[in-house]
C-alpha cells in the first residue's frame, strides 16, 4: 500500500464525512469546542477503519495462492509394466510411465507455479512465455493418463472388440473394425515428427471420426477423445526401432475397448 486512499475509499469516506454536521452554538463555547473535537475524532477514525480494511498486497497475494488448485499427480496403472507384454514390453512401460509421463507431471505443476505468481504480478510477457510451456506438459499428462486407460492385458479384455453403440458407430462410419483399423493406423503412419492420432466423438453432432494431433495437444473443445495411440518414438523405439508400423499393428491386441465405449457420449 501507498499510504494513499483510492477512489473507492475516498468516495464513501467523502459521504460520511459530509454528513458530519458541527452545531457552534453561542451560548457555550466549552460545548461547541468539544463537539468540534468530538466530530473531527469520529472522522478520523472513520478514516483509519477504511484504510485497515482495504486488501492490502499481501492479503491479496494470499487469497490469489488459495486459488491454485491441486497438484497433478502420477496415476496410477491398472495393471502390471509387462503385462501387455509382447505387444509392449515392460522396460518401455517402465520408462514411459515412471519417467516420460512422470516427467510432463512435475513440468506442469512447476509451470503451473510460475504462472500463478506472473498473474499476481500482473507480468503479462512472463504469463505468454509461460502458456505454450503449460500446454504442452499438460497436454503430455492429459493424453497418457488416457492412454493408460486405453491398454489392458488380454486376460483382462485387452484386445477384445468393442460393442454396443461404439461398435455400431464404427460399422457405420467404416463398414468394419477391421477397416477402422487400417484407416487409423494410416493416419498414425502419417503423422511427421510426434503426436498421436485418436478417435473422437464430436460434441456437437455425436458423429466419431479418425484425427491427429501434433505432439502432446490434447483432444479438447469440439471433440471429446474416445481412444488413443501414441505415436511419440518413446512409446515404441526400444521393441520395434524404426519399425513403428509394427507396433501400431501390435498394439490392437491390448487396447481396451471397454474403456473406449465408457467415453461414448
């Protein structure tokens, strides 16, 4: 604070120290010179009581940290690292789980940090630096824990076809799962660089259809992601090198449908 009072201070201070009438009356001058003090007393304590109860910078800053909510954190698997093995092997379950996704985990919330105090000190220039950075890593977590969702061993329905209305929506969008398999793992081949290619159910319409997306953007706003593949080379590279057709192929025989058709709208 700056010791001075704002506009919103001064204006019901200037009302209630208008309305503060001082009677002189002739006949005493003991009395109207104690009245006098009396007046000025009240006014200046009205004056104090306003400045006390202005939001100082600290206050602020508090009540603006309060408003952060919960860290991200690593979920958990529903499952064993190998046991989507020999689709995916265990050591890349490991890696990918523990380390990538650990990793996007703990970027987000220190980003998240970060762009919590640039908006308490109103640095716009630190906030634009700091989105992409949030995006991105939040993006990573929002996708893998998807993604997890998405795999299950073959003991436990990995792999099994989907039913009910998703099953009756990809037969009539591509004629056959096996069709939508091949569409899909096209427009997975085709994605330059990394990034993932999901089926999304769109908001609007309620029609599903085959998209990608560029490194870790998640499937936000007019599409809700119903199932995901991971295209990023971390996913695959220590089982099928450059041979990544290979584990887009494998990875069907442990995708749990079951977790797709939850999504369906």
């Amino acid at each position: 604070m700056n010791g001075h009072t704002s506009a919103e201070e001064r204006a019901p201070l200037q009302k209630s120290t208008s309305s503060l009438h001082i009677h002189i009356q002739p006949t005493d001058s003991r009395t109207s010179i104690g009245n006098m003090s009396t007046s000025l007393f009240r006014a200046s304590a009205l004056r104090c009581a306003l400045r006390a109860s202005a939001p100082t910078t600290a206050s602020r800053a508090g009540l603006a940290s309060t408003a952060i909510r919960g860290k991200a954190t690593l979920p958990d698997l529903a499952y064993d690292y190998g046991a989507l093995e020999p689709s995916i092997s265990g050591k890349i379950m490991e890696l990918h789980h523990k380390n990538h996704h650990q990793t996007y985990v703990t970027s987000f919330n220190n980003f998240s940090e970060q762009i919590a105090e640039a908006k308490q000190q109103e640095n716009i220039q630190a906030q634009i630096a700091l989105q992409p950075l949030i995006n991105f890593h939040g993006g990573g977590h929002i996708n893998h824990t998807l993604f997890w969702e998405n795999l299950a061993p073959t003991s436990q329905g990995g792999g099994d076809p989907p039913t009910g209305a998703l099953s009756k929506k990809i037969n009539d969008s591509y004629g056959s799962l096996d069709s939508f398999k091949e569409k899909f793992n096209t427009a997975l081949a085709g994605i330059q660089g990394s990034g993932w290619a999901w089926l999304v159910q769109d908001t609007q319409t309620g029609a599903i259809g085959i998209k990608t997306y560029a490194n870790q953007d998640p499937v936000v706003g007019q599409f809700r992601p119903i199932l995901g593949i991971d295209a990023w080379e971390h996913a695959y590279y220590l089982d099928y090198q450059n041979r990544k057709a290979e584990y887009f192929k494998a990875i069907w025989n442990v995708v749990n449908w079951k977790a797709a058709e939850k999504r369906l709208k």
